[in-house]
C-alpha cells in the first residue's frame, strides 16, 4: 500500500520475484483491460481518466478470481488492493473463506513532493507493465523495455491534475485503511525513500522480522 507513485509495483515485482510467489496488481489488470477494449475496460477507463477508484464490485470480483485461479496458496502479493474499508473488509472474507490469512499490510511511506518528481518521469511498458523513470531507473535502450522489449509510454493518468486526484482519493479512502491493519498488529511501515535496493532491503528486513515474531 502506498501513495499513486510511492513504489508498489516497483517493489511487488522485485519481491514476487525473491519470495517466488505471484502477484497481482488491480491497476495492471484494469490497464490490460483498458488496452483490449472489452466493455470492463471502457467502464474502468471512466472512472481511472478522473482519478477515481473503479466501482469496489468489479475489483473484488478480479482479486477474488485471480486469487482462485493463480496458485495463491502458498503465498502471494497483492498492490494496490485494498484500497478503502469496503475492500479491506471483503478481502478478509474472502481470505477466510479460503483459509488463508494476509502477513502484513506494506506500507510505502512516500511524501507528496516526492511522488509528483516520481510519477513526472515514469514510463511503464506496454506490453507488460514494468515501470521504469527516465532519470531514477531509466531503460537500457530508449523507450524500450528491458524485460520484454515492448514500447515505453507515459501513463494517461499521470497528468498533474489527475496526479493530484489520485492524491485525494489516497487520503481520503485508502488511509483509513492503513489504520485498520494497523489496529490489527498487520501494518508494516517503510520508509519509500532511497534507492529501489534499499526500499527492497527494508521491506524484507520487515517481513522477517514479523515472520520471526509469530
Ligand atoms: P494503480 O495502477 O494502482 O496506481 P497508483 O496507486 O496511483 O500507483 P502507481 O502505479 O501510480 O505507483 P506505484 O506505487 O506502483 O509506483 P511505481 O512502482 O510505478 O491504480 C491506477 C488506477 O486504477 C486508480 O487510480 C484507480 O482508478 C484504479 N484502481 C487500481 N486499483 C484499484 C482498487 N483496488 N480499487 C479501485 N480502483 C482501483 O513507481 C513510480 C515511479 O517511481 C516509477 O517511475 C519508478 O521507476 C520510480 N521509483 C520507484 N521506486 C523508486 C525509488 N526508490 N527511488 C526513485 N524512484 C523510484
Ligand atoms: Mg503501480
Ligand atoms: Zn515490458
């Protein structure tokens, strides 16, 4: 969890990888819609254009789906979900219903001037949604994606103004959520700032010391 630009999916894709377990992000999956058309894609375009959070229904029903389908069991990492109580509330239900249970919320500390420098020179890929920055964590090739070769592209929501959206939203639905996990002993507090690495080392340095602890 964190802030538009605070890191997620930077850090789920490192982590996904070292704990070998898979990962979903709800804003990548609503982007793949978004890019083949389907009439899902039109609807959430709608509402991520403005900055706003896509109607809870359709994103509970996506993470309750992959979490079914994709091997989850023995572990997974989820980013950007959830993202205000109703969410929270559901994803508890649906992980009691399946008899798992989450290790800790994560949560990227990230200050706002921070974010605006970040998200400015982001550039995510088409075809498979790593991000890169042009000056933090620039492509080996220009606007070429190093994983997979595919076409680097600033994202439609990263306008300043839709920036700022996504910031109030952020505060407004989805701190609450960072104190319910932490009133449950499940909030995991970074630090977002630093080099990639060491938000990554902090991260794990975190979750062992919770593991350790139970
Ligand atoms: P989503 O895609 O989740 O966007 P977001 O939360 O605004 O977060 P971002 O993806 O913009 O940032 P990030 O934290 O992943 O940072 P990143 O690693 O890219 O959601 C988009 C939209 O989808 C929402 O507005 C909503 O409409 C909808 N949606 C999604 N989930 C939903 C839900 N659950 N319910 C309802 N609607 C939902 O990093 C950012 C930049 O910084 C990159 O350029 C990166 O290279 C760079 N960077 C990363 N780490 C560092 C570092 N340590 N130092 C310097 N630069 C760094
Ligand atoms: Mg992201
Ligand atoms: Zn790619």
């Amino acid at each position: 969890m964190g802030p538009p630009g605070a890191g997620k999916g930077t850090q789920v894709r490192i982590l996904s990888k070292m704990l070998n377990v898979p990962s979903m992000s709800t804003g990548d999956v609503l982007r793949a819609e978004v890019a083949s058309g389907s009439e899902l894609g039109r609807l959430a375009k709608s509402y991520m254009d403005r900055g706003e959070l896509v109607p809870d229904e359709i994103v509970i029903k996506m993470v309750e789906k992959w979490l079914r389908e994709s091997n989850a069991r023995g572990g997974f990492i989820l980013d950007g979900f959830p993202r205000n109580m109703r969410q929270a509330r559901e994803l508890d239900e649906i992980l009691r219903r399946e008899g798992m249970e989450l290790t800790a919320a994560i949560y990227l500390d990230v200050p706002e001037d921070e974010i605006v420098r970040r998200l400015s020179g982001r550039l995510s890929c088409k075809i498979c949604g790593v991000v890169y920055h042009v000056q933090f964590n620039p492509p080996k090739e220009d606007l070429r994606c190093d994983a997979c070769g595919g076409e680097l592209y600033q994202r439609e929501d990263d306008k300043e103004e839709v920036v700022r959206q996504r910031f109030r939203v952020y505060v407004e639905s989805t701190r609450p959520v960072l104190d319910y996990y932490r009133s449950s002993g499940k909030l995991l507090v970074v630090n977002g700032l630093g080099a990639i690495e060491e938000v990554n080392k902090r991260i794990i340095d975190g979750l062992r010391e919770i593991t350790r602890s139970r």
